[in-house]
C-alpha cells in the first residue's frame, strides 16, 4: 500500500499486513499532503489507524457497521473515521481517569451505538 485515503477503504487484508508505525505513516502522510492543520498530527493519525484497523479487523464491536451507518446517515468517510475516533478518544481519556471499568469494550460498543452523524456534527 502506497497511500492512504480515508475516503476510500482500505484493502482489509492489505491493511492488516502493515505494522502500526506503517498504518500510522500512512495516515501522516495523507493529512500532510492535504496540508491539514492539527495539534498533533502523530496523534492524529493514531486514532485514524487504530479505528482503520478496527473496520478491517471487523471485530464484534461493529466498528465497520458503524462506519457504514455513519455514512448511511449523510457523513463522508473521512468525517465518519474522524466521529468514530472521536469515541474512540473519550474512551482513552476514561481509561486514563479512572472513569472506565477495567474492559472498556461494553462502554465503547455501547458508545458506538449512540453514535449518530447529527449528535457529531451538533458536538464538532
């Protein structure tokens, strides 16, 4: 895989064959061509990959329905990566707090679900 493009999906097989620090490059080097301003651009592309590797892993989170619903729901691929990482965060900064149980995967499954492209959209 040469580039990544969150507007399209990533070959799965292809995806999961790349170690993280390759995904994360990946995901860099998209938001530096595009020239997108961020805070943290490492940390940016983390969350781009994890929730990539998430879609491709299809685990029984439903990551992937979740993108789609997302999308179903009006938001473009990239936006719909970008609200299912924004979960994904909140989720992090539970662990990091103290907030989250010590399986913080009902919580984020249930996150997941509640989910909506008008509630993102309402939140960004």
């Amino acid at each position: 895989m040469r580039e990544y493009d969150p507007l399209i999906a990533p070959n799965p097989s292809t995806w999961l064959a790349l170690d993280e620090v390759e995904r994360i490059e990946l995901v860099r080097a998209y938001h530096e061509r595009e020239r997108v301003e961020l805070p943290s651009l490492q940390a940016h592309a983390a969350v781009h990959a994890i929730v990539e590797t998430q879609v491709a892993m299809d685990s029984e989170l439903s990551v992937a329905n979740t993108l789609a619903r997302l999308q179903s729901e009006g938001l473009d691929r990239h936006e719909a990566v970008h609200a299912i990482g924004s979960v994904l965060v909140e989720q992090f900064h539970g662990i990091a707090s103290g907030a989250v149980a010590a399986d913080p995967t009902p919580a984020y499954a249930a996150a997941l679900e509640r989910l909506n492209a008008k509630s993102w959209r309402h939140a960004r």
